[in-house]
C-alpha cells in the first residue's frame, strides 16, 4: 500500500486543523497589540477573570488565541489518526498546537 503525502490537508478536519493554527499566532498578535494601544495605563489583574473585566478585549482575544491553537492540536490529531490524513501542514499545525498544549500545561501545573 502506498502513502501519497501531501502539502495541503484533504479532509474537512485536516482544513479546521490548519485555519485553527493560522488564527492562533494573528489573535495572539492582536492581542499583544491591545497591550499598548488599548490599555496602556490599566494594571494587569491577579487573576484571568479579573483580567478579563478590566481589561476585556486584551484577555478575551488573547484566550481566544490560546484555545485555537489547543483546538488545532485536538482536531489535527482526530484528522491524523482517524481520518488518515497525511497532509505536510496538518502534521505542522497539530505540532504547533501540542507545543503551546504542552506551554500551558506547564504553566497550569507549576505557575510563577
């Protein structure tokens, strides 16, 4: 049996994979944005809900981010091992999302 290994995904998961991956690193770049623009003089909140009440549009698209690229690394994953996908980029963008995984785990499990 032959593997045919593409650059481009051919499954809908494979496609939700890669545009999952590709708004991660735009939102979070919005995001950081915000930081200067929007709320230059707004202290950061202990915590994420008190962030997102004083500073909503910063923590919301900067969480958004966040579970984009959880949610690309989920989805990629289903497309990979379910559905046989075997697309270049879909292996690219599960492996973005299972390093930021792997980033906020770390951070849940040992915070500054």
């Amino acid at each position: 049996m032959k593997v045919r290994i593409s650059v481009l995904p051919k499954t809908k998961l494979g496609q939700w994979s890669l545009g999952l991956a590709a708004a991660m690193p735009v939102l979070l770049l919005i995001g950081m944005s915000f930081t200067n623009l929007l709320y230059e003089s707004v202290p950061a909140g202990s915590t994420i809900l008190e962030d997102i009440t004083l500073r909503p549009a910063l923590a919301l698209t900067m969480l958004t981010g966040m579970v984009s690229g959880v949610s690309a690394f989920i989805v990629g994953l289903i497309a990979i091992i379910r559905q046989k996908e075997r697309a270049v980029l879909v292996y690219v963008a599960t492996s973005v999302g299972a390093f930021l995984t792997i980033f906020l785990l770390g951070e849940l499990i040992s915070p500054h």
